[in-house]
C-alpha cells in the first residue's frame, strides 16, 4: 500500500484508475488523497464491486464503478488520466467461498471465474481439454514438472466433479514427499485460475492499451505475485520508455519490506513496477 501510494504520487485534481479494485484497500487510499480529482474503479468481479459499493460510498461522485476486465481499460477510460493502478492478486474473499472453486481447501464446483458472466469455467477445462492440453497448460502457468502424469491422471479421472474430487486426483497421482510443504494440487490450481480468466492475455492487452491513456507526468505501478506476470510488466515497462515518451522508475524492482511480510505473509511473492510518461 504504501510503496504504491509513493509511486502514484497522488495529484488531489487529478482522474485516477484502479484496474483491479478487489477489496477496494487502494481505492480508499487513493480516494482519500483526492480533492477535485476522481477514481474509476474497475473489476470483473460483480461481488467485489457491490462490496466496494458500500466500503466507498462516503466518497459518493468521485469514484465511478466499471464491471468488466482491466484489459477494457482503453474502452471505458478517456486518454489524460494522472494514474493507474492493477494490483494482480487475487481476492481472499474469492478464495475463502467455496461457491467460487478458486481453492481445494474447500469443496466447490470446478469454476474459478473472477466474470461469473463468462461462459467457460475450470470444470470446462478440466473435464473436456485433451492430455496435451492439460500437461501444456499446468507445464507453462503453473511450472507444474510433473504435468504429464497429472494430466493422464485426470482424463482417466473424468468426470471430475468438485474442486476436492480433483486435489484428490492430483494427489494420487503424484504423491507428496515427506518434507513436502505444498500440497500437489497448488500448481495445477493456479494454472486452472490463470487459463479460466485469460489472465496472461488480459494483462498483455492492459500494458499495450494504458501507458498511451497517461497525462503527461501520469503513472502507472503494476502489483504481480507470479513470475509470469513480473516478467510481462518488465518487458512491456522496458519497450514503453525505448520507444515513446516514458520512463521506468523502478530500475529495480520493488519487494515488500520484512515488516509487512510478517504482518501480511500473503505479501512476501509481490513485485512492484512502476512507469511514468515524461513531457
């Protein structure tokens, strides 16, 4: 929160956009910050917004909500905004309702879509991907080494019927070692997660549309927790400031400090990275 506070360096006139409004925690900050200036907060997640809806409503008019995905942005945002913000994680709130089927902790249906108006959900996949697919799919967004097995597993598995039946399956199939910590399944759920939502192809389209919508002197800071991700902001930041009007004011990237690590231990695999349009 606060690094990303810093790096928006908040103008109180200025239109600001959080891509990624969650539990609206930087929303709230970014509002309380504003004078004549105003937010649009944006998410997939129609929950998340009627949240935020009543977390926000002291700041009435200043803050305009926007159901849809951050990689729209260019759709719902006129060019001359002084921030934006995507912060990449995704919501305890999402994880914790076994009704989602974002987590094996809880059994749910196979669905994990932050749109719930989408058409195509993990049990999809799941169920009706082939054997290549499936070990492509948890090899390349979950780093997932033993995809092969896991993906023959779950074929001769099918129909797979809730988020439980299918860690259980994972589990089988490749058990876990005795100084193991992480279950089996994370990986493979995290790839499920990422493909469901488009994820990698959602942040593409928003590091090609958003840096041309900043003001002069506007920035732009993107929160990732997966390497995937990190490196995609990293390139994308990199080939804005060769090529146009821009500059990366993270030569380095930014890591939280101990201190908020051990206070919020969901923190310690976030990455920060910031740009800024030059005159």
């Amino acid at each position: 929160m606060e690094e990303v506070t810093e790096y928006l360096a908040i103008d109180p006139e200025g239109v600001y956009v959080d891509c990624t409004l969650g539990a609206a925690g930087y929303a709230e900050r970014i509002l309380s910050r504003l004078q004549g200036g105003r937010l649009i907060a944006i998410d997939r997640d129609e929950t998340a917004i009627d949240r935020a809806r009543v977390r926000l409503a002291a700041y009435g008019g200043k803050v305009e909500f926007v159901h849809g995905g951050f990689a729209e942005i260019a759709e719902k945002v006129e060019p001359g905004v002084a921030g934006v913000a995507a912060d990449l994680g995704w919501s305890r709130d999402q994880v914790e309702d076994p009704e989602r089927g974002f987590s094996f902790q809880y059994d749910g249906p196979l669905d994990a879509r932050f749109d719930r108006r989408q058409d195509l959900t993990a049990g999809d996949i799941v169920n009706f991907y082939d054997e290549r697919e499936l070990a492509n799919l948890f090899y390349e967004l979950g780093g997932e080494r033993r995809s092969r097995g896991i993906a023959r597993a779950i074929v001769r598995g099918r129909p797979i019927r809730s988020t439980r039946h299918l860690a259980e399956i994972i589990e089988r199939a490749v058990p876990r070692a005795r100084d193991q910590k992480l279950h089996p399944a994370t990986k493979c759920f995290a790839a499920l997660r990422i493909a469901t939502n488009d994820e990698m192809g959602q942040l593409d389209r928003l590091l090609e549309t958003a840096p041309p919508l900043l003001r002069p002197g506007g920035r732009m800071v993107v929160v990732s927790f997966h390497s995937l991700e990190d490196g995609r902001v990293k390139r994308a930041f990199r080939r804005w400031a060769a090529e146009g009007p821009y500059e990366v004011l993270t030569k380095k990237v930014v890591t939280p400090s101990q201190e908020e690590v051990d206070r919020n231990p969901a923190s310690r695999s976030a990455k920060l990275r910031a740009l800024r349009r030059v005159a």
